[in-house]
C-alpha cells in the first residue's frame, strides 16, 4: 500500500489527538500527521496527563482502518512495534515495550501511545493513532521514571528523520493490522517478558508472572495459585527482573 501522508507541522497545540480527532471529523484524508513541538494539555490514558515539552516528537496519525471495532485495540501494538523497530534502527539503541502502551529503554518509560477513535457498531470511522517520544529532552524536563534517547545516547537526535523513520515503518507495517505476527513480534520485545508484575485494574489488582499476551491485546498472567487471568486493562509494575 502506498499511502500519501500529509504532515502538519505546529509550533504548538494542547495536544495533537485533539487537533488531528477535530481533522478527522472534518473528513481529512487518512494519513494526515498531526505534529506539534510542544503541547501544552497533552494527555495519557484516562486522566493521566502527558508531558511533552519541546525536544520530544508528539504526534499523531488520522487512520481509517477497515477493520471491525474490537480489532481495533490491535493497532496500539502494531504502532509499538513499528515505533520501537524505527527508533532501533536509527540509534541503535535496545528499545524495549511494556504493557500496554509504553516504550521504555531499560526500566524507564521512553514514550507512550494513544489510539482514540470514532466507531459506528462493528465499524470503525476513523481512529487517532498518538505517539509520543522522549527524544532531546534532558533529566530535569522529564517527570520521574522517564528517560529520553538523548540521556542514554549522549546524541542531540534529528527529530524530523526519526519521525519519518517512524512514519515509514508504520505505514509498511500497517498492512499486517489483521495479522497475530503483531502480537507475536510485540512479546518478542516486551520488557517483562516473562517477569513477576503487578496489574492495577479499577477495582482490583492482579499479581503473577506475565506469560503472554493474546490475539486481542490482553496481557495473559500466571498467578500465585497458578491460574492464568487474561486482563485487558490497567497499569502495569514490574516486581522483578
Ligand atoms: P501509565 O502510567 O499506566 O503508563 P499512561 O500511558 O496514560 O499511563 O501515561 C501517562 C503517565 O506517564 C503519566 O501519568 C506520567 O506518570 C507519565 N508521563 C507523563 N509524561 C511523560 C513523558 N513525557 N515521558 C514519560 N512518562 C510520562
């Protein structure tokens, strides 16, 4: 597939899922890249907040995926998985992916991403594919537990190649969207793979040893009394190594 993108490049923006979600409704073509140098409301998952001072790529994708509403959780990996193959390739460096939406190099979390998106029943309209990297930022612009590219490399990046290395290795993997070599390759590269962790979910907490995770995305965990929980949500703490 051959896809035309088109990248709008901002100064900045409160957050570049907002502006792309906004595009997207006003019938934007797929694969409009929404990029800002910095945001100012960037967001997490739920309510979690998203620092993206400038030095970081944060940016996101307008896709239209022909495929029904419950695959559509796939793409979070399939995004991790292309991101990290991109950001190896051009630095060299081991960067690993941590259930279920983070990057992190060592233990400590590199970038995140976001999929939001507009669904009809089976069928998604579009989705807001959100990536966000710490790439030149240095320790005291990074909240606790981060780390950028720049820390560990000791190199300035250039962060208009990294992001159309990134960009590129999406769009060629996006035809596997369908595919379990998504989740296969993503487990090859997961960080607790398989290491005792800890899964906080709304109203309860899960613990044991992640062993996998299946076809949808969830994350396949041995408990304690050795039975095997699949959990399809929550924040996830690594025990030990
Ligand atoms: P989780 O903590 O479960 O991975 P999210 O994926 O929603 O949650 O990420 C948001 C969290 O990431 C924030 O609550 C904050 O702890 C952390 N965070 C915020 N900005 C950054 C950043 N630039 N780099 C690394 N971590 C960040």
């Amino acid at each position: 597939m051959v896809a035309s993108l088109k990248i709008l490049h901002y100064k900045r923006l409160e957050s570049t899922n907002t502006t792309a979600y906004r595009l997207a409704l006003q019938s934007a073509s797929e694969w409009t890249v929404v990029v800002a140098d910095f945001q100012t409301k960037g967001r997490g998952r739920g309510r979690n907040k998203w620092e993206s001072p400038k030095g970081g790529l944060w940016f996101s994708i307008l896709l239209r995926p022909e495929v029904p509403t419950p695959k559509l959780p796939l793409l979070q990996f399939l995004a991790a998985v292309a991101t990290r193959q991109a950001l190896e390739n051009e630095t060299g460096l081991s960067v690993k992916l941590k259930w279920p939406n983070d990057l992190v190099l060592g233990h400590e979390k590199l970038g995140g991403i976001l999929i939001e998106s507009k669904t009809l029943g089976n069928t998604v309209s579009f989705a807001i594919l959100g990536i966000g990297l710490n790439i030149n930022q240095l320790k005291a612009q990074l909240p606790p537990g981060a780390i950028s590219l720049r820390l560990v490399s000791g190199k300035q990046q250039d962060l208009r190649l990294l992001l159309r290395a990134i960009l590129e290795q999406i769009i060629s993997s996006y035809d596997d969207f369908n595919s379990s070599k998504i989740m296969e390759e993503w487990w090859r590269n997961c960080v607790h793979r398989p290491s005792r962790v800890q899964v906080t979910l709304p109203n309860h907490t899960v613990t044991g040893i992640s062993r996998g995770v299946d076809k949808d995305g969830s994350l396949v965990i041995e408990t304690d009394d050795r039975r095997i929980r699949k959990v399809n949500e929550g924040s996830l703490r690594i025990l030990d190594d």
